[in-house]
C-alpha cells in the first residue's frame, strides 16, 4: 500500500477514535517500551521482538494498537510523524518521543 493510500486511512482512523476515551495513555507506554530496547544491550533483533511482544502485551488501548500497526506498514521515514501526528489528534495535545523517533531515524539510515 502506498504512503498516499495510507494517510488518508490514518486520518480517517484518527478522525474516528477520537470520540473514544483512551483509559490510560498507550501512547506514552509504546514510547516507555520504546525506551526500554534502546536502553538495554539487547542487539537489534531481538530488540525489535521485544517492543512488538511488549506492545501486544502491555498497551490496552485497541486505538494505540492499530495506530502502531499502521505505521509499521508505511515507509520508514514516515512512521514517526504518523504515529505522533494520530497521537496528537487523540489526546489533543503535542506528544514526542525522541526514543522512537530515533528508532525509525536509524532504521532509514
């Protein structure tokens, strides 16, 4: 799917959940989970596995979850700005998380 077809399906998603409650914030946890790989010595491997494992495992928000399975479809260069920019929209605030930008940033590279 190109990056064309998939904006529109993100901001068509974002557009939609944004009416639900999100309990807690997954967003924050994806970016703490994020932050957990890169701060251990884990090689890249195994630490891609982990943060795919923690997120199924540990985000509850189904909203959270479709966002980041969303963005692993897109191209690398664009998976941090949707993730952030679907974040923003849904708790209506600005949200950064310099851990996963640089994830996708080395990944590029």
């Amino acid at each position: 799917m190109s990056n064309l077809k998939i904006i529109p399906v993100l901001l068509l998603w974002a557009y939609s959940i944004s009416v639900f409650s999100i309990e807690n914030n997954g967003f924050d946890e994806v970016c703490q989970i994020y932050t957990e790989s890169k701060n251990s010595s884990m090689p890249i491997n195994i630490a891609s596995k982990y943060i795919m494992d923690n997120i199924q495992n540990r985000v509850t928000s189904k909203e959270v979850l479709q966002a980041h399975e969303a963005i692993m479809q897109a191209m690398g260069d664009n998976r941090y700005t949707l993730f952030k920019g679907s974040a923003e929209h849904v708790l209506k605030r600005t949200w950064n998380c310099s851990t996963m930008k640089a994830t996708f940033d080395i990944e590029i590279k």
